[in-house]
C-alpha cells in the first residue's frame, strides 16, 4: 500500500499533513538553521497509534522524526529529507496525579507549562524549568535531557523521571509505568532514553517525580568587571547560599541585545561586563535576609546590584536572562554552541571563546551566557552563514582543549554529529552504536541524529 494512505488510515485524513502548507512549521527548527522537507506530518493519538506509525514506516523504509514542541536548539527534531515526522502534540493528557508522593503522569506532548501547572495547583512542581516552557514537551525534555535553571537544585529531566511508555521501531511497546523511586530491576531503559534524542524509541509517557513548591524567592543581578570575578563570586554564592537555586551568567553584549529586542531596562544605571543572576528559595521562610547577608559577605558593588522579592521584581530581573535566545535570534540565524567545562576553566572559556571565533571570522559577534551554577556556557554566534562550520569547530576545539562536553543540555542532534567521537572516543560511540544496532536494526529512527546517517 501507498506509505501515505498506510499512514491516513492510522491516525486519520486530518493528522496526516502532506500539503506544504500545513508542514512548514514541522519542517523547520527554532533557530532557523536547520530545515528539510517532510514526506508527511503524522499526528497520532495514541501509543497503540504511535506503534502502528512505526511499523508503517518501517515497511516502507521511511526515517522517522519525533517531534514534540520543535524547541530544540541542534537540528535533531526536523526532517533532513522525505522523513515522516512523528508529532507528539496530541499525546498531551496529564493524569494519575498523586498528591501524597508527589508524582504525576504526563503525556509526551504536554508542554512543560501544562504540567507545572497541574503540579503546582496540587501544591507540587516540576524539578526542571527552563525558557521555552510554554512550548517544549515532557517528551521532547526526556529524549534531550533537558537542563534548565534549577538543574544545581534538582538535576536535569533525566532525575526527574520514575517511569516511561516508549515505542520501539518494530512497533512494540515497552511500558514501565508509574515506576517506583526505588527500582533495581535490570537496565534502567528510561534512563537510557533520557538523552536519546529521538533514536531509540518513541517515549509516549512519563511519570515524573515532582518538587516542593518554593513559596519564598528572592532574585539578584550584580554586575562584575570580567568573567573571572563574575565566576569567583558565584562559586562563593553556592558555599554562602544553602536556599539557591539558579545560578546565571550574561555579558554585556547580551544584555544590550536584551534591552533592545525585549523591551525590558538595564537592572541598575552602572553597566558593567559581566553579570549574575542569583535566586534564592524556600518552602518556608522568606530567603531575602540570607541572601542579602551573602551579597555583603562577598562584597558586590552596590551600583551594580539589583535585588527583588515580590513576583513583579522577581520577573523584571528574570527577564534580563530568559529573553537572550529571543534576543539573540532577533539579530540573525545564530549558530549555537552548548557547551560545559569544569568551573575552574569557565572564565576562560567566556573569555577565550570570542577570541577563537574572531581568528576564523572576524566580523562575526559572539554572545555568552548560561547556567553558570552547572559549568554550562551557551556560546551564540552571529553573522557566519548557517552552513559554515568553521566557528563551530573553533569553539568546540577550545571546550575539549578545556577539558569540557561539547553538549551540556541541547543534545548532539545533527548540529554536533562530527563531534561525538571527539569528546567520547570511538571506544564509547561503538558502544552507542551497538545500542543504536540493538534498539533500532533498520535505522528509521532519526537518521542523521547523533550519528551520520550512513553510519
Ligand atoms: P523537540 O525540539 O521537538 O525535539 C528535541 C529532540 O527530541 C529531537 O531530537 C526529537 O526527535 C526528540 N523528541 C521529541 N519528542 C520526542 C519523543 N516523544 N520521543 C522521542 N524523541 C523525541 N534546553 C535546555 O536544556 N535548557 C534550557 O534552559 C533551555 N531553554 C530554552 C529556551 C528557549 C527560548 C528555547 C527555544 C529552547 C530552550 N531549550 C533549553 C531547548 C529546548 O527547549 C529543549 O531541548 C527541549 O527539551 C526540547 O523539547 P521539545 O518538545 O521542543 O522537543
Ligand atoms: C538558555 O539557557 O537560555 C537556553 O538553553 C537556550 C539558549 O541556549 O539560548
Ligand atoms: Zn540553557
């Protein structure tokens, strides 16, 4: 049979999207960096719905994109060419809330959003927040390992996680839910997952373990004159502040693309290099007077320092570091670099990283930020055309050269593929491969993600 009508009669004419149309917000990522075309859009309605997309797809020979809120940052959820993408929007139920434990199960294509407010109306909350949560899906999070601002607090999605429902490529079902906290029983298969990217199996649900809601929060930004003090002060922020719970950096030069793409003002009239964003929470008593006593005891520079307590504050200064990506994109396709490195080296990266950039592309603009708190810098570049690679490669040259991961939390998607066994070894990635081998034999699953398509 015809893969398309194979396809229409499983999820139905109307979540089986051929005209171009209908498939160009599926065909192209966030960044607009990485696009391709569809041979279809199929939304299934269901896990048994999902197995018969896969066993279709896998009689036809066809690769299969999963795809949930498209805000992934390295290419991994748009088709490379006459794929069939999976979209989880409609797998977005959030069920089986347990107010006692503090577990909850959400559909693959629940937006994060729609979780943490079913979680926080139960008096919960999710362990991993990040920017794009009115967008970015549970599954999306989990087959990325998403990371986030609480990631010192709570860890990545990859902690978060208790069980899952997952779709292999042979359409079968493999089903550990709700899961326990405590589960010793072989492979951890979720675990696995997490981080997949969308090339061992289709995930359909998770049961997620919630958090605490933090009641009390207290913001600050402070301004410091290079990236080497900025790091000092926040590794002095993590002994002084037991309540913190994110901990951000950003330059200058982003901030001013901030100001002028978000429309939102300086957090004090000083402008200074480099900046941090620390929050403070808890459960019980306001954290603003800790925080403030730790401001003193590390001695920030009053004109560089912004502090705010009620929600309104909170967000103006929160801004100030969410809206980067936005920002940056507002500018121009940007080529996005994710990377870590242990916290000694982090100055020298945010220092170095323009510098490596400018000896291969001297009219490009390199802007830096991230999670600090974690060893992570997203290191942005604007102006080289989106197929060049050279800025690319001169940045993840000099995180290996530091002694980093080439990916802290986006993924490798394609945008890194011929980094992988640069930073793992060919020892490690042959072992990736054989899982790869065993999970998905025909390869349908993301080609082209984690490893060449041809590999
Ligand atoms: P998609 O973009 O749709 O897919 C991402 C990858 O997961 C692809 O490889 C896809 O094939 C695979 N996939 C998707 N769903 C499934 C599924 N159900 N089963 C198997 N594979 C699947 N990321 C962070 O880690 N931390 C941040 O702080 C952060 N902030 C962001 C802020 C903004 C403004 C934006 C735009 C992005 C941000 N991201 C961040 C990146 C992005 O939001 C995350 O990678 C997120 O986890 C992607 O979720 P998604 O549903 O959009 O996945
Ligand atoms: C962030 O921390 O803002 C995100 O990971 C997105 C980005 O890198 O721009
Ligand atoms: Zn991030």
């Amino acid at each position: 049979m015809d893969p398309i009508e194979a396809l229409r009669g499983i999820v139905g004419e109307a979540h089986c999207l051929t005209d171009p149309s209908l498939r160009a917000t599926y065909e192209t990522d966030w960044t607009r960096r990485f696009s391709g075309t569809a041979l279809a859009v199929v939304r299934p309605g269901s896990a048994d719905e999902v197995a018969a997309v896969l066993r279709a797809c896998a009689e036809a020979g066809l690769g299969v994109v999963p795809q949930g809120g498209n805000t992934g940052l390295v290419g991994g959820s748009v088709p490379r060419g006459g794929d069939v993408v999976l979209s989880t929007l409609r797998l977005r139920e959030v069920a089986d809330l347990d107010r006692e434990a503090g577990e909850v199960t959400a559909g693959a294509g629940a937006t994060l959003a729609s979780v943490q407010s079913v979680a926080r109306e139960a008096g919960w909350d999710v362990g991993v927040d990040l920017g794009a949560r009115d967008s970015a899906t549970i599954g999306g999070m989990v087959a990325t390992n998403a990371g986030g601002v609480n990631v010192l607090r709570h860890g990545p999605m990859r902690r978060q996680l208790l069980g899952f429902e997952a779709v292999r490529a042979d359409g079968s079902i493999i089903r550990r839910l709700p899961g326990m906290p405590k589960d010793n029983t072989g492979y951890d298969l979720g675990g696995l997952l997490a981080g997949s990217e969308g090339t061992l199996a289709v995930i359909t649900r998770v049961r997620l373990r919630l958090v605490p809601p933090l009641v009390h929060r207290a913001v600050a930004v402070l301004g410091w004159p290079d990236a080497a003090s900025a790091v000092t002060a926040a590794g002095r922020l993590r002994r002084e502040l037991a309540s913190l719970t994110a901990l951000e950096l950003f330059t200058d030069a982003g901030l001013e693309l901030v100001i002028r793409h978000a429309a939102v003002a300086a957090p004090f009239a000083t402008r200074t290099s480099v900046y941090l964003l620390a929050e403070v929470g808890s459960d019980a008593a306001d954290p603003t007077d800790e925080l403030l006593t730790a401001l003193e005891a590390i001695g920030v520079d009053e004109d560089a320092a912004a502090v705010a307590s009620d929600p309104g504050g909170r967000h103006r200064l929160w801004q100030l570091r969410e809206r980067h990506t936005e920002a940056v994109n507002a500018e121009g396709i940007p080529h996005k670099l994710d990377v870590s490195v242990p916290a000694a080296r982090y100055a020298e990266l945010v220092e170095r990283a323009p510098q490596v950039v400018a000896e291969v592309d001297p009219a490009a603009r390199t802007i830096s930020y991230g999670h600090v708190g974690d060893g992570n810098v997203h290191v942005n570049i604007l102006g080289p055309a989106a197929d060049d690679d050279r800025v690319d490669d001169a940045v993840l040259g000099l995180v290996l050269e530091l002694g980093g991961s080439i990916s802290a939390e986006h993924g490798i998607g394609v945008a890194k593929v011929g980094w992988l066994e640069r930073d793992r070894g060919s020892v490690t990635v042959d072992a990736m491969r054989a899982l790869k081998r065993a999970w998905d034999p025909s390869g349908i699953l993301n080609p082209g993600v984690l490893f060449a398509a041809d590999s």
